[in-house]
C-alpha cells in the first residue's frame, strides 16, 4: 500500500516507521537533534515548502532513514493510512 504526503510524494506503507506532529514533537530537545542531524545527512525531503505540520520517518531495505516534510495535519495522514488498510 501506498499514502500520499503531499505534491505527488507517495511512501510505501511498509517502509512506514512514524507520523509525527511537527509542532507538538519539536518541543522535545531530542526530535529537535533527530531532525537538525537528518537535515545535516541529507535525509529530509521536504513534500512542500508551505507551514510544515508534520514529518514522516521512513527505513528503506538497508534501514537508511528518510524524513519527509509536509503540509498534511497528522490527522489527515492517519485518515489516509486507515483507510487505506480496510
């Protein structure tokens, strides 16, 4: 299965490790590193440079992390997900 980020971004929902509110989750000392040193790997991807909401970590075969960056509330995405799987 598939779910769409945002801007023609699909992920695989197999490769799916997390969604996460962008603005609630960024408060934490330990999402902020996590996310300064992904950017620094070169391993965001931002969907869409409007307000981000949230960001979605991805592990590829080799366990390689993605980050993607998107303008869809965490809720949407959840939406998407579920009805996805039905």
């Amino acid at each position: 299965m598939f779910l769409h980020l945002g801007n023609d971004v699909l992920i695989n929902t197999k490769n799916l490790i997390g969604i996460f509110d962008i603005e609630k989750s960024s408060i934490s000392k330990h999402t902020k590193e996590f996310l300064s040193n992904s950017e620094k790997m070169g391993r965001i991807v931002n969907v869409s440079f409007e307000l981000p909401k949230s960001f979605i970590v991805c592990l590829d075969e080799d366990f390689n992390e993605t980050v993607y960056i998107s303008q869809i509330s965490t809720a949407t995405l959840k939406k998407r997900f579920i009805n996805k799987e039905i």
